[in-house]
C-alpha cells in the first residue's frame, strides 16, 4: 500500500511541510465557536445520535451490545437513527450501523424486532445482515419506523 501512495505523489519539486511551522494553539484561539451545544448526560447521547455522529453512535452502540440498552428512548432514537439508514449504500457507515444491530438485539423485550428481521433480510449491507441476528424473541408492541423525529430532537437541544 505504501509503495502505491509513494507511486502517485508528483515527481517535481515541491516544498515539504516543516514539523512546528503550524501554530495550532494561535489556531485554537481563533477558532470560530462551535454550534454544536454542550450537553451532557442523555441529551448528548440523543443529539449524538440525531445529528449522526458515526463516532459517538458507534461507541454507544458498542456499549449497548455488552451492557444493554439504557433507556427505550435513547433506544427508540437509535431504531430511528437505524431505520433511516440501513439500506444506505454510504460505506463509512456500514461498521456502524452493524453495531447498532447487534445493540438493537439486545433489548429483552423484542421491541426492535421487525425492524432487525427486515434489516436481516433486505440490508444491501453485508455486516448488517451478518449482524443482525434472524431471530429474536418478542409479542411486541414493535418499534415503528417514523416514530421519533431525529430532526426535532436537534432542534430542540441546539
């Protein structure tokens, strides 16, 4: 791989980057403030997920897989979260959205059931299909897609 890079860097001259010629703290100082709120507690978690935030959301559903869910409704938006993208051919997403399965799976109750069978079956995604178990207990009521508004919840705590 790195023979390939080393292939395609142009062949003229051109000026190297000098280690120390960035002052980042200068850049830091002046910095435009950030938009995004600062929040804590579940309200990040759910503006994490609303504003999809691949890292954090990654991370949670990680957590969740081993631990379970913590709430039906940071579970309820990261369904929505899901439920929006699964069938997404956006490929940095596709790790993501397979750890979000598997921390679906985990609620005792099968609330995510239909969702997580559909997402098995009919995900252009390889990993969610591998990750989605085929089966999962559960009478319901089941998570309906549309049921939480990933667009209200940014709204509301920008």
């Amino acid at each position: 791989m790195q023979k390939k890079s080393l292939k395609r860097l142009p062949s003229d001259s051109t000026e190297q980057f000098v280690i120390g010629s960035v002052d980042l703290s200068n850049l830091q100082k002046n910095a435009p403030k950030s938009d995004i709120p600062s929040l804590k507690g579940d309200d990040k978690v759910l503006f994490d997920i609303a504003s999809e935030n691949l890292t954090e959301i990654k991370l949670l559903a990680q957590q969740y897989t081993s631990k379970g869910l913590p709430s039906k409704k940071i579970a309820d938006t990261l369904a929505e979260y899901f439920a929006q993208n699964y069938k997404t051919s956006e490929q940095h997403k596709f790790d993501t959205l397979a750890w979000v399965c598997k921390g679906l799976a985990t609620d005792a109750t099968g609330r995510y059931k239909t969702l997580i069978e559909d997402a098995e079956e009919n995900s252009p995604i390889r990993a969610v299909r591998k990750h989605c178990p085929d089966e999962i207990d559960g009478n319901g009521p089941y998570y309906k897609a549309g049921d939480v508004d990933l667009a209200a919840i940014i709204k509301q705590l920008k």
